[in-house]
C-alpha cells in the first residue's frame, strides 16, 4: 500500500553494518544485468565514474559487461553511457568540471542508464540545483530514493528498475502510495441511508464557473458519497439545475445552513475571488465543524485559520506559490519543501498537484504518487479531484489518506479513459470502475 521512499540518510542506515565491497559487486552486476537486458543491440558502452562508492558501481558493471563480450571502458564513447558519477550523498550544485561532464553526458546522443539515480538529482529531495543527468534508465538500489519519486528528479530518472542488493526494507519517513489505498475506501453498507453513505455539500458556481462547481458535485456521488448538496449565487442555480438532476442546490447565502445536513465541505470550485468570497470562505471554515477541501478560487488569498476539524488544501504549484509568497518557479524546483511549509502554515494536509503528487501533513512524512497519467493534464480534472477528496472524508476516512486515496483514484479513472483528449468527465464516468467492487 505505501512503499518506502528512502533519503540519503535512511540508505546510510540500511547499508550499515554489511560488507561495502559485496554491496557494491551485487550493484555493479545488476547495472550490468540491466544494460544488457534493456538494451541487447548495444555493443559497447561507456560509463563516467567518480571517485565513490557510486562510482566503483560503474566500474564493476564496466567489468561485467566486458565478460558477457561488450566493449566496455571508462569515457563518453559507446552504444549506451553509464552514468556512475555520483551517487546518493549528492547535494547542492555540481562543480563546473563536472557539471561539464554531465552536459555532455546529455549531448551524446545516445542512452543513458544513471546508476542510483541521475547525477546532479538530490535523492533525499528530488531537486535538482545545476546541471543533471537525463537519464533513459535509472537503476537504483534496494529502494527507491525520494529524488526518483519527486521532481524536477522523477523528470530526469527515465524507467526506474529497482535492484535487490540484499538489505533488509526499513521504515522511511515518506513513502510512495500504491493503488491498494483504495480497499481503504468502504462502500455502501447493507444498513446505509443516502446521508449516513456520506453528505457532501460543494460550495461555489458562480456565473461563468459553474462547470467547475458541477464536475466536483457530480465527482462526488461518482465516488460513492449517498447525498450531495452545492450551494451557488442565485443567477447560478438555474444553469446548475439544468445540469446536475441528482444534487439538491441552495443559494449561496444558505451555505452555512445547509453545511448542517453534510458530513464534508468541498469550497472553492468556480466559487470567484472577491473579498465578499473570501469572508464565506473564512466563515465556512471557522464555523463549520465538518472536514473541508479547499481548492481552486477559495486559496486565493487564504490565511491561517483555526479549526478542529480536518482541512486538506489541494493547490498546483502556481496556487502553493501565492499561500506561501513564493514564485511557481521556486515551488517546481523545491517541491518537497513546499508541501511541507504549507502544512506547517496552515496546519492541514497539503496536497501539491502534479504528476508526483504530495500529500504533506504537519509533522509527518510526505505520501507521494506517481500513478497519474499525463493525460490528466486537462482543465477540471482538479475540481474532480475535489469532489472526490470530499466524498471520502463523508465517509469517515482519515484526511491523509482520505487525500491519498483520491489522488489515486482520480489516476486509476484516467488510466481507464482515452489516451488522447481524455476531458475531466472523462474521469469522473470511470471514477466506479477505478474503485471496484465493494
């Protein structure tokens, strides 16, 4: 269900105590075993080695591929190039001497199969502060590093193969979410009503944003949730009507009233940003003891509030830039720390869209998934996120998890969908199928 994500620190810890020449012989063989496997018609390779332990993989691998009878040698010159020149204590910015080599390395035309993870990539971070590899293949030891998982790190790694050097797993601080959180999602019961299934009340449409508003509500019921509710601008409700047959809708200055027949809130889709918008939002969170998701027009202009209940804020990387005063620039390239700081400020679970989703809690590890396809790179696909978020915390679920097993939901409904100009209902009509059976 979550797979150990390791830092450099944690690998340290894994590898202490064993014998380092036996591991590194066990990782050179299984660089060599890839290379050969992935890429048959290449008869020669070449491979730039540092000085480290990392770099003694790449040699041993060099020495492998000479008995299987490969021209195989240190340098730039070959079929495929192994990229062993540094390895997983990598920080910072490289040097200028090898920031050189790792651009050529990347303007040679051919393969690259990166050793661990690519040189230039931090692997307790994912971030990437000079020059770094690009890599075709990426094969790391015994677990996969959080700088493989999370970008601009999980851009540059390529197919990530996983090579068993005999350690045993230990618990890591982050972790990566697999499709069975979903059994975490309970179905409707033989004893459920439509309120106690889950009530979900959606919370914006004003005029021009009212598809947003339904692609959330309708996501809702898709993911199970037994009655859901939105509240809109009264010159809303008619269009609202004429789409969405199932949801009860009330105006929007009855939000806080009908907030007390649901079980969640789900604020922020298509809602607008003005300060009147931004006065509901606030309200709906200090008042309504009920857990929320905040997306999309209900972050702009947040600030710190205090609740009891769970609240989980689902941001891109330009929404994450505004809450913490930063450039989306700056939260592309520290993704990590990003998630972790809006956590901390708000005080909920921080959800970083993406294709490496976060999911950052105060004081927890991050829970990262890589499931979604890119072809959920399509405007609504967030505001069905949303609805979903919501329909599992009216169920009952952990906000966390409740946040993680969404995100892969909503993965799982595109990967069912078509490969070329899926649109957000696309996902929310495979949303059951993504789920299962009960």
């Amino acid at each position: 269900m979550f797979e150990p994500l390791y830092t450099a620190a944690e690998m340290r810890a894994a590898e202490a105590g064993h014998d380092v020449d036996e591991l590194m012989h066990r990782a050179g063989q299984a660089v060599a075993d890839e290379a050969l496997r992935r890429f048959p018609a290449a008869r020669s390779f070449g491979a730039v080695c540092g000085k480290g332990a990392n770099g003694g993989d790449g040699r041993i691998a060099l020495e492998a591929l000479r008995r299987a009878g490969r021209k195989a040698e240190e340098g730039l010159e070959g079929d495929v190039l192994i990229d062993a020149l540094f390895g997983t204590g990598f920080h910072g910015e490289p040097r200028p001497d090898a920031a050189a080599l790792i651009e050529r390395m990347n303007g040679a035309g051919v393969p690259i199969l990166a050793v661990d993870l690519p040189s230039g990539v931090d692997a307790s971070t994912g971030e990437a502060a000079g020059a770094a590899v690009r890599a075709t293949v990426t094969v790391t030891m015994h677990g996969r590093k959080v700088g493989l998982a999370v970008g601009p790190g999980s851009f540059l790694s390529g197919a990530v193969v996983v090579a068993d050097i005999g350690l045993e797993a230990r618990d890591t601080e982050h972790r990566l979410v697999g499709r069975e959180v979903l059994s975490l999602v309970r179905g409707k019961r033989p004893q459920d009503n439509k309120y106690s299934a889950g009530s979900v009340l959606v919370v914006g449409g004003s005029p021009g944003l009212t598809g947003a508003l339904c692609l959330a509500a309708e996501a809702a019921f898709r993911a199970d949730a037994g009655y859901v509710a939105v509240a809109a601008p009264t010159e809303s409700l008619p269009i609202v009507e004429a789409r969405l047959l199932e949801v009860v809708k009330r105006p929007l200055d009855q939000a806080l009233e009908a907030a007390e027949k649901a079980d969640a809130l789900a604020i922020g889709p298509g809602l607008g940003r003005g300060a009147e918008r931004r006065q509901l939002v606030r309200r709906l969170l200090e008042e309504a003891d009920l857990p929320a998701v905040v997306d999309a027009d209900a972050l702009f202009g947040l600030e710190p509030f205090e609740r009891s209940a769970a609240t989980v804020l689902t941001p891109h990387a330009g929404e994450l830039a505004r809450l913490l005063g930063e450039q989306s620039s700056w939260v592309d390239a520290h993704r990590l720390e990003a998630a972790r700081r809006c956590a901390h400020r708000f005080g909920c679970i921080c959800v970083l869209k993406g294709h490496d989703t976060l999911i950052a809690a105060p004081a927890q590890g991050v829970l990262v998934s890589d499931l979604g396809p890119p072809t959920l790179a399509v405007a609504g696909t967030g505001d069905v996120l949303t609805g979903v978020v919501a329909a599992f915390l009216a169920k009952g679920l952990e906000a966390r998890i409740a946040a993680a097993a969404a995100v892969t939901a909503c993965s799982a409904a595109a990967r069912l969908g078509p490969a070329r100009g899926l649109v957000a209902s696309d996902v929310i009509a495979k949303l059951p199928e993504a789920l299962g059976p009960v």
